[in-house]
C-alpha cells in the first residue's frame, strides 16, 4: 500500500487539461515543499517532470505544471497529447531523509 | 551527457543474494546522490535508499533496513545495491537513479535514471 495516494486512471480529449491529485499528510506532502512528479512509458525509466512543488526541469514543456494545497499536490497537463498517455507517480519527502511515491496514475488520451 | 548505465538481468534462488551495478557518466560523481528504486511486475514505484558517494552516507527504507548495502566506487563512477534474503516479494526492476544534494544533503528528486535491472527470484 503506498503511502501516497492517486487516483488509479485518468483521461482526457487531445488539446484538454487533466489534473491528477497526490494526497499525503502533515508528515510528507503537508510539511514539506519536496513534491516531486514521474512521468513513466511502458517499458521505460520513469523521467522526472517536476520537482520542488513546481518546478520543470530543462526540457520538459510548459504544459506541465504543479501545485500544492495542504497535504494534496497536483500534477496538471494542459494541451493533452497523444505522448502524453502514460504513467504519473508522485513522490514527497516524508522527513528523516525518507521519500515515499504514490500508486500511480494511468493517463489515457482519448 | 548524464548517463547511467545499469547490469543485466539476474536470476536468483528464494535465500540467495544479488548485487546491481549503476556506472555513471558525464557528471561529477561525487557531487550527487545514488537513489535506488524497484518496481514490482504492473506495480507502482518504491523507494530503497540513497547512498552519496563523497561521504559514503546511506539512507534506507524502513523495511528493507539489514537486507540491503548501497555502496559507491568513485575510482570507477560505479554504484552497488546488494539485496540478500530474496524472496518472490524482491522480483522487480531495480531502477538507480541520480538525486541532487545541496552540501551533501539530498535534494528529494530524481533527475536521471539508469535503464532499469530485472531481478527475478524464483526457485
């Protein structure tokens, strides 16, 4: 059972904005500003998309964005694309140098 | 360019012990993190631990805590996991991964990740 949790599936029509939820608590997402984003394609490496909340890394388009409200991050694709089907996990600092993932979230594009 | 290169695939025995490798490349080895991660068949992503390879400082999941050594080789750039006691739960893919620090204190993500290791224990 993973200590973070996500909605198994989300979707959405090509060109539409889908957010997909991470909530935690007090003692990881809730206390600490170290929201991290994965993006995975079957069969590959998990590629960072976000990091610190909501920062992108060098690369990754703008279409991405994260936030953050009490113990509940947010991944946000906007302009949904066809490559943009895929997992997404999200991960937090949970304190004593310990960081938890969530399940993960299928995304299908319709 | 970042990379990190991970061994091949392992077989193992319920009991027996396994090491995998991640040997990095094109950036200074000793100024970030090793972060080791698996993914079980169709399931999520589990963080195991870190291990910084300037001071050879580990941190590691409550529950593989005495099953698991991270270990670093800087004359080599090359990072180890060795994982003992396997069990059916351990088969997975074994991911290493990149994580940046700030004077030496881990940063909390994961910027490059190695191709992934599949470790199958089964008798």
């Amino acid at each position: 059972q993973s200590v973070l949790t996500q909605p198994p599936s989300a979707s959405g029509s090509p060109g539409q904005s889908v957010t997909i939820s991470c909530t935690g608590t007090s003692s990881d997402v809730g206390n600490y500003n170290y929201v991290s984003w994965y993006q995975q394609h079957p069969g590959q490496a998990p590629k960072l998309i976000i990091y610190d909340v909501s920062k992108r890394p060098s690369g990754v388009p703008a279409r991405f964005s994260g936030s953050k409200s009490a113990n509940t991050a947010s991944l946000t694709v906007s302009g949904l694309q066809a490559e943009d089907e895929a997992d997404y996990y999200c991960n937090s600092y949970a304190g004593s140098n310990n960081v938890v993932f969530g399940g993960g979230t299928k995304l299908t594009v319709l | 360019q970042v990379q990190l290169v991970q061994s091949g695939v392992e077989v193992k025995n319920p009991g027996a012990s396994v090491q995998v490798s991640c040997k990095a490349s094109g950036y200074v080895f000793t100024s970030y993190d090793i972060t080791w991660v698996r993914q079980a068949p169709g399931q999520g992503l589990e963080w195991m631990g870190r291990v910084n390879p300037y001071n050879h400082n580990t941190d590691y999941a409550q529950n593989l805590q005495g099953r698991v050594t991270m270990t670093t080789d800087a004359s080599t750039r090359t990072a180890y996991m060795e994982l003992r006691l396997l069990t059916s739960d351990d088969t997975a893919v074994y991911y290493c991964a990149r994580e940046p620090t700030l004077d030496t204190a881990p940063l909390h993500y994961f910027d490059y990740w190695g191709q992934g290791t599949l470790v199958t224990v089964s008798s």
